[in-house]
C-alpha cells in the first residue's frame, strides 16, 4: 500500500521485518510516515521517507497494546513515548528473571508474612470472615458502623498497601456516622452486583470522596483507599490501585492508564481494562486473579516492594 492511501491510526506491517508485529501510524505527511511498531520497545516510532516503502494493510485493525498507547509525543520531528517501553515478552521475561516458577514459584507465594501471593489471600480470608456473606447488609440493617470502621481498619491495618497516614485518616472518616455509612452502603452494592460499569462505580466513589478528612492530616479520598476493600473482598473482580506504581506501570508498559488522583469510573475502567488485556496476555503463566496480575504489574516496573 503506498503511503498516499496510510491514515493516522491504521495498522500496517512492515514487508521485511514481520517480527516487528502490527505496526500503529501515527503521523503522516508530505514526506514522511511515522509508525509505532507492538513489538519493538523503542521509545520512538519509527520514521520513513514516504515511497521508500510499501506496507502492507494488518490482517486486524485492533490490537490490544496497540489500542491503548498513550499519545505520542512530537519532539525534533519524531514521535514517541515518554519512556522506553517494555514488549509483552520482556515483561515476561523480566518477571521470570525475578520469580523463575512464575505465579507458582515458591518465593513468589511466600506465607502469610513474606512473599507476594499468600499474605493477600489470607487478608482476603479475613475480609470474607469479617465482612463477607451479607455481613455488610446485616450491619446496615442494625445501624452497626462502628463494628464495621474497626472491622475495616484492621484490615488494611495488617496490609502493607495502605500507608499508616492513609489508614489513619480512614480511622478518623469512620467517626462520622453518616458517612460512613453511605461508604459501606455504596461498598455493599458494589459488591452484590453482577456488573463493574460506571452506573454501580461513581455512587461509590462519590461515597469515598465525601469521606471527611481533617484539615492538615492526610487525604482519605485516596485510590487506595477506594480500592483496597473491593480488592480484598473479590480478588477476581476489583483490582487495587496505589498510585506512583500503578502510573509507573503502566507507562513502563505503554498504556494509557487515563490517570486522575481523584478516585472515578474513567481511570478504574482503565486499569480494569489493562488487567484483562495483560491476563490474557500472560495465559502462559496461568495468572489465577488480579492478585497475580498486580504483583506482575509491580515487577515489571522495575523494582519490587
């Protein structure tokens, strides 16, 4: 296909360099055609005098990494990211350097103090004993807030997700009765329903946002904060986000994550979206929850907690 008929967005291929894979154009003028290519991690798309070359149309116009790329950035007449990004195979391969059994690995599993697997499914264990099986409603029902402020706290109290300023500006919020209930109300929704879109997300995260928070103490409307109970209790459904390694991630894999400090439905359904993608993507590995996937993410950011 000549460059005439190339549009910014289509997918192409290079003839010669199939281990390239789908290739996004991303620029197109008079004279030159700039093209990002899946599976190069090159920061910069890659430039080509117009005529030199003649692309062939991608048997697909969608592609999961390729769909969700960040904007690219103009600088000096080329177009790229705002860092190197790693392939779906360095990833992997990054994560096997550091947990060679993969999701099995035992060093990866640890006990219910060390490792990254096993200490998670226990707080979700006691998630499940504390507020799980319609103890939330029955609460409600009884207009017990108190009981579950404690529950909830000491929950993320033996977690080393949360800050200790995040969870204590979570213990002071659950001294206001009325808001702490709507958060519970709106928490117990979320959790009894069938399906993560913006129409059950926003009310709870509106619950989250009019959480008090004293004046010169720490924020509670955090993203931990808003995500930490919904991960623990359905580690198959809800994924936690911390913020610094969450963005890292997600631009060390090139996604774009649609990032906004306040807690809502646009930048959730994001990171929802790049878990299902990076799930699929790691089949190969056998990821079991968005447990596995988080502590795929934090890996490949380079360094691990």
């Amino acid at each position: 296909m000549g460059e005439a008929n190339l549009k910014k967005g289509m997918y192409v291929m290079h003839p010669a360099r199939p281990e390239w894979g789908p290739g996004k154009v991303c620029f197109v003028d008079g004279q030159n055609i700039h093209i990002y290519f899946r599976d190069e991690s090159d920061q910069m798309a890659k430039k080509f005098k117009t005529g030199t070359i003649q692309f062939l149309v991608a048997p697909s116009q969608s592609d999961p990494i390729l769909d969700n790329l960040p904007p690219l950035k103009e600088k000096d007449g080329f177009f790229g990211l705002t860092r190197e990004r790693l392939t779906v195979r360095q990833a992997i391969n990054l994560f096997l350097n550091t947990f060679p059994g993969g999701f099995n690995d035992p060093r990866y599993l640890g006990d219910e103090k060390v490792g990254e697997r096993n200490y998670k499914l226990k707080s979700h264990a006691n998630f499940v004993r504390l507020l799980g099986n319609g103890q939330l409603d029955d609460y409600l029902a009884h207009d017990k807030v108190k009981e579950m402020g404690n529950h909830a706290h000491s929950l993320i109290g033996e977690m080393n997700l949360v800050s200790l300023y995040e969870a204590m500006a979570f213990k002071r919020a659950m001294e206001d009765h009325d808001a702490a209930t709507r958060f519970f109300k709106e928490m117990a929704r979320v959790l009894a329903s069938d399906r993560i879109d913006r129409d059950v997300m926003e009310p709870y995260f509106r619950s989250v946002m009019d959480l008090p928070a004293e004046e010169g103490k720490a924020r509670v409307a955090t993203w931990p904060i808003a995500t930490i109970f919904l991960f623990l209790a359905q580690p198959d459904r809800h994924m936690f986000l911390k913020p610094g390694i969450t963005k890292e991630s997600a631009e060390r894999l090139g996604f774009e994550l649609n990032y906004d400090p306040h807690p809502n439905w646009r930048t959730y359904e994001s990171l929802l979206r790049m878990c299902a993608i990076y799930k699929e993507m790691l089949k190969e590995l056998a990821p079991r929850d968005w447990i596995d996937v988080q502590s795929f993410f934090w890996v490949v950011r380079g360094e691990r907690e």
